[in-house]
C-alpha cells in the first residue's frame, strides 16, 4: 500500500478540491429552509432529534489543496435507512408527483434493496461568520438476501475546508422531508503553515482495505463502510479490534516536516507495539520522503526457545502471531529536515479466533 501512495506523493490530494466547491458556485448545493430551521435551532444546544436515528461516531481530516479535507462517519440502522424494493420510475412517480424531478433507476434490480434520502450539512465556523450548506443525495443499495434491519451501517461523507474551529449540524431526511433526524459536532481543522517549529499528524487510524480509483471522486457523496481521498478509497478499522494473526496498517499525514534543498522529504519513524509498558514488538527504523504515510506493520515477535537434551541445551528463534490481548502502538517521527519531532500512540486489541 505504501508503494502505491508514494507514487502520487504529496499531489495526491489536490485533485478534488475544485469540483466539490464549484457545486457552491453553479447553486446546486442546498438545505430547504424547513429542514435549515430544524438544524439551526439545535445548534446552540447540540441537542439531536431523533424522527430518524443516527450517531456521529468519528472525524477524520487529512490535507487538501488551499483546504483540510474532513471524513465524517456517523452510524445508522438498516431499518433507520428505509431500505425497498427498487421501483420502476413510473410506479415511483404515481406515489408522488414529485417524484417526477427526482433520479430513478431505469429499471428495478432483481434482488436489489435501495435506500432514497436526503443528507444535509451545515458548517458554521466558531471563529467567524462563514456559513456552508452542503446537499448529499442518499443512494445506498444492498443485497436484498443480506438485509438485516436490525444491523448499523457504518457510513461516510467529506467535505473540505478551510482551517478553523467549526460546528456541523447534519440532517438525514426522508424524500419528502417529513421525517428528519438531525446531529451535531463541534471540530477543529488545523492550518499546516502553523507547524513551522512543531510537528503533529492527522488522527492517525488503522486500514482494514485501501484501493486506488480510475479517478477522484467528482462530487459529495455518501458511502457505506469506506470513504474516498482523491484517487484512494479507503475502508478504515474503527473499532481498533483485529484478530491473531492480522497485520496492522496505519494511515495518517505528517504536518511540520519540510523538503530538503533536493526536494525531497526526510522522515524517520519508528513503530513498537507495547503491552504494560514493555515493548514486545520493536520494527525497524523507517524512512519516508513523503509525508503521507500508509505503512503494514505484521504483529509478529520473536522467541527464543530453550530445549534440554541431556547437559546439552540448544536455544533457536522462532517467529508467532501476537497473543490476545491489549496493546498500543507507539509511533516516534523525525523530520531530519526542520529536527521536529512527535511521538504519538494508539491502542488496539488482538482477539483470539
């Protein structure tokens, strides 16, 4: 994965800055006032409402172009997310004259269950009086042989910024806006011209998958159980929990390291997986000239083990899955470049299979 990466380098996110925004420009990105209402009266107060159920579980931000790209996930029932049958478009216009203006499937899919609503997004900046209204369309399909009604869904939209400290009020609402259920998050994005003297990373998280795309994606989109950076779609581990035998990969961005007089970035890093304060894990130094950064660390260790054969005793190495438990991972960086530094740590559990 790491390979892939470094071929794009640190370009890898300027490709969908300008789409995203230009939807602003052409007017296409909106929140009806009746549902703009409902979310800024609850902004003060952070107080959801609840006709449709969700959770905002988890931000994550990573580098864009003039901006910081944010990844919201939030969690939803199947049954919360009103999965049918597909319907041909006449059937569908006949429950609603609206339903005229609306996407339609061209024809229904055998087997096939979707999900139709609306996702709003309104940002306010703490610090100022920017305001952004963003419009996401909810069209999620799914096996109808698979369908539990009872399982969350993990699901993802971003959106990039400009830094600063904001609120995001987010609306889930059926297609005829009747039902919405709303949920609030206050964050901060960070400016990578602050890091001048200092080093710090983007919330570093584990990859359960990571692939590359034909292209970026070209407009705000929501996703189940994966989010999309420029040209990677990423599925990250939010529960941290991996079975034995499972190879670790982290992900995260590396603000405060700069380029050297060739152009080149050099980044040292350490990782050691550590249990009650005691390394058990300790990988080789790593070098990075870029400063994002998706690295596979294999959980394995190795033991000496004794044997006694008569007065003889034989010691050998070998090499085993990490034992269940729970561990953390420590991560040392160094730019060899500015001689910043940071240390970062995050847990994870191995469970037996």
């Amino acid at each position: 994965m790491m390979i892939a990466l470094l071929l794009f380098g640190i370009g890898l996110s300027l490709a969908f800055s300008p789409c995203l925004l230009a939807q602003e420009e052409e007017k296409t990105i909106y929140i009806p006032k009746e549902v703009k209402k409902i979310l800024e009266e609850g902004m003060e107060s952070k107080q959801p409402r609840l006709d449709i159920p969700f959770n905002l579980i988890k931000h994550i931000y990573l580098p864009a172009r003039d901006s910081v790209h944010s990844i919201f996930v939030f969690t939803i029932k199947n049954s919360d997310l009103g999965y049918a049958p597909i319907a041909p478009a006449g059937e569908e216009a006949k429950k609603d004259e609206k339903a005229e203006t609306e996407e339609q499937s061209p024809q229904a899919e055998q087997g096939k269950l979707q999900s139709k609503k609306h996702l709003f997004l309104l940002f306010k900046k703490l610090d100022g009086d920017l305001e952004r209204e963003v419009y996401v369309p909810v069209e999620l399909m799914m096996d109808e042989a698979a369908y539990n009604p009872e399982e969350v869904a993990v699901c993802t939209t971003g959106y990039p910024l400009l830094p600063g400290a904001y609120v995001l009020g987010m609306a889930i609402a059926s297609w005829d806006l009747k039902s919405i259920g709303t949920q609030y998050m206050e964050f901060t994005l960070p400016n990578s011209a602050d890091f001048q003297d200092e080093m710090e990373t983007t919330p570093i998280f584990f990859v359960k998958d990571l692939q590359r795309l034909a292209q970026p994606e070209m407009k705000v989109e929501i996703h189940r159980d994966y989010f999309t950076y420029s040209v990677l779609q990423i599925t990250p581990s939010l529960d941290n929990i991996f079975k034995v035998g499972t190879n670790l990969d982290i992900f995260f961005f590396i603000f405060g390291s700069q380029p050297n007089a060739e152009g080149n970035y050099d980044i040292e890093a350490t990782y050691q997986v550590m249990k009650d304060d005691e390394a058990v894990i300790k990988f080789a130094g790593t070098k990075y000239n870029n400063p994002i950064v998706s690295q596979p660390l294999p959980l394995k260790k190795t033991v000496i083990v004794q044997t006694q054969e008569g007065d003889k005793k034989t010691e050998t190495k070998e090499v085993k899955d990490l034992d269940p438990g729970q561990y953390t991972l420590s991560i040392e960086l160094k730019c060899n470049v500015t001689g910043n530094t940071t240390t970062k740590t995050i847990n994870f559990i191995i469970e037996a299979e």
